[in-house]
C-alpha cells in the first residue's frame, strides 16, 4: 500500500495550462487527467479522462486523422484519448479520437507533462498490446479492408506505439493454417480485418494452437479446452459483422481499434459441435437446423446476386414452409442464476456473466462422464438431468451470445450472455406460416418473440440432435473442419465407459389442428426434403447428428461488452460529484 501511494504521489501533477486562447487548471493524478477553466466564475467547462482511455501523447500540435500533420512548437503538446457519442440506437457507443492541444508556459513544463502522462501510461495499462498480428481479408464485404486499416486502423495503432505485422490473406483459412503452424512468439493478439468468415479463421487458428501446445485433443467432447492467451480483435470491414455487433454495440472501425488499443479484454464463450468422435466445428454466433439453413443452402444457389441473395432466399424458404422431425436433448443451466426469459441484457460489467465465473470450471471431472456415451445414454448432471424432445419443428437454434444484429437489434437471444458458460437452445414447434412470419418479425421490433404459444428457450450447457431413427443425412458439398485440416491426424482416443442413468423425456403434446397442419410447395420445389442442414455461423456443416457442448470463457476479444449510454452518462455525474466531495475535503 506505501508504494502505491508513493506511486500516486509522484505521478501527481498540476499547472495552470492554455487550450487556445482560455487558461485551464490541468490536473493528473493516477488515474485521471483533467482540466478546468480558471477565468470563469460560474458554468465553468471541466473535462476528465481515465489515464486508461488516453491513447496516446505528442509532443507539439498533431492531428492524426483524417490525415498526420506534425506542428512542432517547443511549448505544446497534444493528448488523444478516447471520445464517446451516441450510435443513434438504444445501446452501444461510438468511440472515436478525441484531440485537445495544450500551450505551457515554458518548454521545461512541456516536457514534465509528457514525461508524467506516459509514465501514466505504462503504470496504469499493463494489459495494452505492444506486438499484434493482423490478417486482411480483401475480399470481405464491400473489398475495403485494405483501405480501412491502412486509413483509420494503422494511423490509430501507430499513435499508441502498436507495432503490426500485416498478412492480406489470398486464399480460405490461410489466417487459421498460419496460427496453427507459425511462430507467435512476441505477439500479444490477433486482429482480424474482416467478416464474422474470417473472424471464425482466426478463432479456430487460436483455439486449434492453443489445445495443441496444451497437449489437448479438441475431437473428445469430454476435455476441458485450455482458454487462449492470445487476444483477438475484430476491425469490422465484412459483409456481416454479427460478432462486432454483439460484443461492442456498433458497426464502426474507429471504434473497434480504440477498443484494442487501450487492452480491452471481453471474455467469450465457444460452443464446439461434435459428431461421432470428431470435431467437426467452433460457433459463438449461431447454430440453426431448419429455417435458418435451409436459407443458407439456398442463398449458396445465388451467389450472384450478392447481399441480395439473403433476402431472396428468406423469402423462397418461408413461401415452402417447410418442417423437420428430429430428437433433440438438452442440459439445463442453473435457472437461478439467470433465464432467457428475464429481460435482462448483457452489457459492459454484465453482473451475470461475473458471478457465473467461478462456476464455470468448478465440476470439470464430473462433465466428461457425460459426454463420454455420446451415442447412448447420459448421466444425471448436479444442475439438472438431460431433457428429451421430439418433434415437428420450423427451426432449431443455439446461440453463446444475442446475437444482435442492425436489422435485428435485440438479437435471436435478447437476454443470452457473452460469458456465462452457457448457451440459449431455441425450439420453434412447426405452425402456421402467419404463425411462423409474427415470430421472424417480431425480431426485427422490441416484442418479446418467444412470447408465442410454438416457441420454447432454454438456458443450456449442451445439445444433441438427432434424425428419427438415428439416421444421418450427410452434405458431400460442404466440408468440416476435420476434412479441411489437409490430412492432419485428429483423431483421439474414445471414452469407452458408459454410466447408465434414466432420462427425462419430455413429450410434445400436438392438438389436431396442430397434425392437420399442411406443407405447401413454391412453384420452384418438386418435393419437401427429409432433412435440413445446420447453419454454424454462415458454414454449412457436412453432418446432421451433432453434440454441442459450451466452452465457458474460451477466448478474449479486444472489446469490453455493449455499453449502456444512460449508464455511462450517471457513472460520469457520480464520479464528478464524488471529485467535487474530496476536493472539499481537502
């Protein structure tokens, strides 16, 4: 405790300063940098930065963006730090550069400020990245991601000292072969320019060389993956972004590199799908079976008409109205801890998502035994037996986090969490399709859409589906994980014990007008297929019969959840009464 103390005596720092041509009292103490007007007796203008959210300072006058221009004056010098603004929606935040240029009396008193604010610096953001590895996908979205990163993202890291290799990918998963195989040594993160496609390049080339240099085999559904060190970092520049928008609120560049320059770490949750003793693939966003990938499978028929094609296919696959048996069985969550059904959202400091952390790894022995019979049977978990459906559905989705979205702003999953180690199993029961259009609409709006008499949620831990009968319909266009690891020997060792256990079945009650419901064709489609395909964030997967299992905190994105605009604004006022208080004090 002295040294602290010491520490923030010798970083204190006070003067009278000028911004212009109106003198300011500037004040640094540890943790905060402000400055108040002096020559103004009422409605004085006080502004106050964390030290945390200065990005960096230079000495003489400089502007950064839109481009770097350099005044050096012997007595000035300029602070960047982060400025916030209003996205327009109900949450999330626009980060962008704040600049402010200040004038000393003497060049002496210039360099103590310098000197004193980078000290700052280093003292209090231990966790910013000094070393980051970034990949460029120049074909995502609009074919900008060049031109974002070299304009708004390279400027920015080079402002705070941030020194970057940059890889511009030429072919599919370059990004994920070069984590799984290269040397990282010195790197602190990845950074991926880029879509949701190639944030999950990065996402398996970390977690894959994580469990490798751990001695791990992520095909056993029964380990325990070891969390990834590496930070990663997502530079929105895709034609969808969903994992950006549910993890920072926005759609904006200058935002998300802020983000990764002061260290901002947001865990994550990672689902990852099994079939039979394979892994076949990682999800954060999206797992759906039915609607949702039968517009996937269609939208990869026109591929030509570009964003167009999702509108389209949407509309072809709702005009058939199509419906799927299938079992699937699910492990509950702790209903006490929290429901998809309790209007609460995850924000920045989400308290759910705190308080589930140390239950995440608390009964890790007693897991594996229930994944170990993946085929058979399962045991009785401490939170809940497995539960069984069978049934008729439009869709079946699983999704770690809400999944929002610009034309969905409240997500799949309003209430899903980023880190709580769980994820949110949604059934939607085959109806009527003016049934079916009210819950597609209702995700554009604010209306609750499981409030709809076919729809359940549950707050789960793992999921399996299976086909009636137990057969398997396999995809030869689309290939897994497995198959694109170019020959690379995954295969593990298989639990062979099998505990038996009695299950809970839960049956389907089904009205007769819920039996007589009929399937109509679009003009284009001859007959109604057996089977759907499952959507695993934009992949189709190449199997059916799949286990999920939720991986609690897997990995760390540059991000620090959705800020809540109206949260903000009250910590600000508490926090400068509470200066106001102890400058009264003293």
């Amino acid at each position: 405790m002295t040294a602290f103390v010491r520490m923030e005596m010798d970083l204190h720092l006070e003067s009278s300063l000028w911004i212009g041509n109106k003198r300011y009292l500037a004040v640094l103490t540890g943790w905060h940098f402000k400055w108040t007007e002096i020559d103004k007796n009422r409605d004085k203008t006080t502004v106050s930065v964390p030290v945390a959210e200065v990005v960096g300072v230079e000495e003489g006058r400089v502007e950064i963006l839109p481009q770097k221009s350099v005044e050096d004056t012997d007595k000035d010098f300029t602070v960047f730090y982060v400025k916030r603004s209003s996205s327009g929606s109900t949450y999330g935040l626009l980060w962008r550069l704040g600049r402010t240029q200040f004038s000393c009396p003497s060049r002496a008193l210039r360099d103590q400020w310098t000197k004193h604010l980078r000290t700052a610096l280093k003292t209090h953001c231990p966790l910013r990245p000094h070393r980051l590895l970034v990949f460029i996908n120049p074909y995502g979205g609009k074919k900008k991601g060049r031109q974002i990163y070299h304009s708004l993202v390279a400027p920015l890291f080079e402002l705070a000292g941030i020194s970057s290799h940059v890889i511009v990918t030429e072919q599919a998963n370059q990004a994920r072969d070069h984590l799984l195989k290269k040397d990282l040594t010195g790197f602190d993160g990845v950074v991926c320019v880029g879509g949701d496609g190639m944030f999950s390049e990065i996402l398996h080339g970390v977690i894959g060389r994580t469990q490798q240099e751990a001695g791990l085999c992520e095909n056993d559904p029964t380990v325990t993956l070891q969390p990834c060190p590496l930070h990663i970092g997502i530079i929105p520049a895709g034609s969808t972004d969903c994992v950006c928008y549910a993890t920072v609120g926005v759609i904006n560049p200058v935002t998300s590199a802020l983000h990764i320059i002061i260290g901002d770490s947001q865990p994550l949750d990672v689902c990852s799908v099994h079939h039979a003793s394979a892994l076949v693939r990682y999800s954060v966003s999206l797992i759906g079976y039915g609607f949702y990938g039968d517009v996937l499978a269609e939208s990869e028929k026109h591929r030509w008409m570009g964003p167009l094609r999702y509108d389209y296919s949407g509309t072809m696959v709702y005009l058939s109205n199509r419906s799927y048996t299938g079992t699937v069985q699910y492990l509950p969550a702790d209903p006490l801890v929290s429901s998809p059904r309790d209007k609460t959202r995850c924000l920045s400091g989400c308290s759910v998502c705190s308080r589930s952390t140390e239950r995440l790894f608390a009964s890790c022995s007693d897991l594996g035994s229930l994944y170990s019979s993946y085929s058979g049977q399962f045991i009785t978990d401490s939170e809940g037996e497995w539960v069984t459906v069978e049934g008729r559905f439009k869709c079946v989705s699983l999704t770690c986090m809400s999944s929002s979205c610009a034309r969905s702003p409240l997500g799949l999953s309003p209430s899903a969490h980023l880190a709580d180690g769980t994820g949110d199993l949604i059934l939607v029961w085959d109806t009527h399709p003016l049934g079916f259009l009210k819950f597609l609409y209702r995700h554009t709006s604010t209306q609750d859409q499981f409030d709809l008499p076919f729809v359940e949620v549950h707050r789960v831990k793992a999921v399996r589906f299976c086909l009636p009968g137990g057969r398997d319909e396999g995809h030869e266009e689309s290939g897994g994980l497995s198959d694109e690891m170019g020959g690379e020997e995954r295969r593990c060792g298989e639990n062979g014990g099998r505990n038996g256990s009695q299950q809970k079945s839960v049956g389907r009650l089904t009205t007769n007008e819920e039996k007589t419901v009929t399937t109509f064709m679009c003009l284009c489609c001859k007959k109604a297929p057996t089977a759907s395909v499952w959507n695993c964030d934009g992949e189709i997967l190449p199997v059916t019969d799949i286990l999920c299992k939720v991986h609690g905190r897997l990995v760390h994105l540059y991000a620090r959840g959705i800020e809540d605009g109206a949260a903000i604004r009250n910590y600000s006022q508490e926090r400068d009464q509470c200066d106001r208080t102890c400058i009264l004090q003293k």
